[in-house]
C-alpha cells in the first residue's frame, strides 16, 4: 500500500536552504527530496549547489529536482505557480541561518506560505510576520510548542495496543533514523503487512505522516504521554500489525539524550539500530572530542533496558559502497544481527526477521 498521496493539490512547493544542500544541516531538504507526499517540490534555491543535480547530492533521490541560484530564477524558470516555500535546513541549535532572512523576505513578497522547522520562529519576528499579513500569507512553525492543555500525560494505554512496536534508534543524531523508518514502512506494506509510522520530528510532518508530535519542542514531563497518544490515535484510526518510532538524536548523547521513552514508556521491545562506522564523535561536539561509545555497548545498553537490537542500519557517509559492504559484512557476521545499507538494499532480510515477532 503506498503512503497516502493527499493534500497534494495546490501545494507545489520550492525549497530554500541558503547554501548548506550539500552538508548535513539540510537534512530537511534531503528527507523532501526522497520521499514527501504532502508538496510536490518543483525547485530548490541554494546558491552553492546551484546548477548541479540534486541526485548528485541527495543519494537515492527518486527524481531530478533543478537547483537555482536565487529565487528569482527559481520562480522564472518554473512554469507553474508555487504556493509553498519549504525552510529546507536543521542545524545545529536550530537558527535561521545568517542571510537566510532576506530570502524569507522574497519569498513572502512573492505571496508564498512558509513552512518552518526551525527551532527560531519566524512567527516570532516583526518584520516577517508583518510582511505576511500584507501579502496574505501564512508562517507555520512546526516547532511551536503545543498550548499546554493539549498535551497528554503519560497513563498507560499503551498496554492495550497489541501492535508490534520498533524503535528506529540510533547511536548519534543527523544518521539518516527517519529516511531508514520511512523506507522500511514502504517495505513493509510492499510485502503485505499493516504498518504505520510515528513521526517525531520537523520533517515528518512536513512529509504527511499521519501519525506522530514533534519530539523536541514538547516540554519534557509530557514527552512519554505524546507518544503514548500518538500510537493510541494510531491504533484507534489505522489498527497497524507494526508501528515504527522515529528515534531522535541518540541514548547517550550528551547535547540531547533520547530514546529511552520508546523502550520504557511505550514497551518498543525491538529496535532497528542506525551507525554509522566511521563517525567517531558526536555531531556537533566534533570539538570537545566527545566520542560516541561502541556500537556493542549501545547494543548491550538497549539489552540492560529490556530490548532487542534486531537490525543494524549503516549510514554510508564517509564510505565508498564497497567499504560500506565490507563494514556491512563484519557486523553481520560479528554481532550476527541482519545488517543493511538502507539507502541501497531492498529490506528483504530485515522483513523476513520481523515476520515471526507478529
């Protein structure tokens, strides 16, 4: 069953990420390009990357989507009119890249919508807001906290939910755990079963996904209860065999720890584990040499919570495909857990181990 293909109509959209496509910090642009089902992207502005295809940069983009230097020739060489501007980067701490504003600017007197997932609200911002108004379009920022009588409280539904629950982990953040959880979920239902995902971050929901909150603008003591909720909502509208968790950033962390809800609160018993083999520090803490532990102690840690690592998920970056098959190999072999590049196998292997746990 392939993921729902709603809401696609009036929402062509471009994507702005202000010269940072080809780095990590547009890890929103990349999961855009994969795979959305909520705009039909028609053009990116990053004055860098300009002229290039984004197949070159993005692995595994399905389609070619043209690169422009500016807006202005974004919007002059697409023929039909776009209706949504996308903030398509993440990075570290969340700000609005400097300089990006005067391309909020554009975009809005463009009369465009703006989509953002940026921890910094543009909402928040005099000169932008106003300049919506005048142009009668609207900000959305993603990350805008829920009001506080929205937010659920931790109660224990979750164990009437017979679904099989997964967590998509990871031992660091920017490894690709949602790209991994969306083309598992498309495998998933490939092969028949009944699978639906819980988002819980920015790009998720930018990619329609049904089900899910956003992880790190949720106030902590409700963190397990939004969870609790969403697979609740999902259990009572989609009834799936399967859900995956979205993991955020990793176990141990040291600049935002998370995971342990999906094991503790909401009894995920399996754990698809993403690594990537050649990252020795933490992202973002490369310059406090904070080194990310041992895959085999991240496996035993998750073990010592009351879960199992049932799949490996390797991220190629830094890798030709042959080391990453080589590393591939090793790790099966050694830890003889099911072990894939999930950008280049076909998810066979990891389905035929989820099957008997239904």
């Amino acid at each position: 069953m392939p993921l729902t293909t709603a809401y696609l109509m009036n929402k062509n959209a471009i994507i702005i990420t202000h010269g940072l496509l080809d780095t990590n910090q547009a890890k929103t642009a990349h999961g855009l390009v994969r795979d959305t089902s909520q705009y039909q992207v028609l053009g990116i502005v990053d004055h860098v990357s300009a002229g290039r295809d984004v197949r070159e940069i993005v692995s595994q983009a399905p389609h070619p989507i043209p690169i422009y230097a500016s807006l202005d020739d974004c919007l002059s060489n697409l023929s039909e009119p776009i209706n949504y501007c996308l903030v398509g980067v993440a990075g570290h701490g969340g700000k609005v890249p400097p300089g990006m504003l005067n391309t909020v600017k554009e975009v809005l007197n463009s009369k465009m919508h703006i989509i953002n997932g940026l921890h910094e609200y543009l909402s928040d911002i005099p000169e932008v807001t106003q300049l919506a108004e005048e142009n009668g379009v609207t900000i959305t920022d993603i990350r805008k906290p829920k009001p506080k009588g929205q937010l659920h409280f931790w109660e224990g539904s979750i164990y009437d939910i017979p679904a099989l629950k997964i967590a998509m982990l990871g031992t660091d953040c920017n490894l690709g755990k949602r790209t991994t959880t969306r083309l598992l979920l498309q495998a998933l239902r490939q092969a028949d079963l009944n699978a639906e995902m819980i988002y819980t971050g920015q790009t998720g929901w930018m990619q329609d996904n049904r089900f899910g909150f956003i992880f790190d603008s949720t106030l902590n003591d409700f963190i397990s209860g939004e969870i609790e909720a969403a697979m609740v909502q999902c259990h009572r509208e989609a009834n799936p065999q399967i859900m995956l968790l979205e993991g955020q950033s990793s176990l141990r962390n040291p600049g935002g720890p998370g995971g342990s809800e999906f094991l503790v609160s909401v009894e995920a018993k399996h754990v698809v584990l993403q690594h990537s083999p050649v990252r020795k520090y933490f992202s973002g803490y490369e310059h406090l040499n904070v080194e990310i532990p041992s895959l085999e102690s991240e496996i035993e840690l998750i073990r010592l919570y009351g879960s199992e690592v049932i799949g490996l998920a390797l991220n190629t970056e830094g890798l030709t495909l042959e080391e990453a098959r080589e590393y591939q190999q090793r790790y099966q072999q050694e830890l003889g857990i099911t072990t894939m590049l999930p950008l280049y196998d076909d998810f066979t292997e990891l389905i035929n181990t989820i099957r008997p746990l239904l």
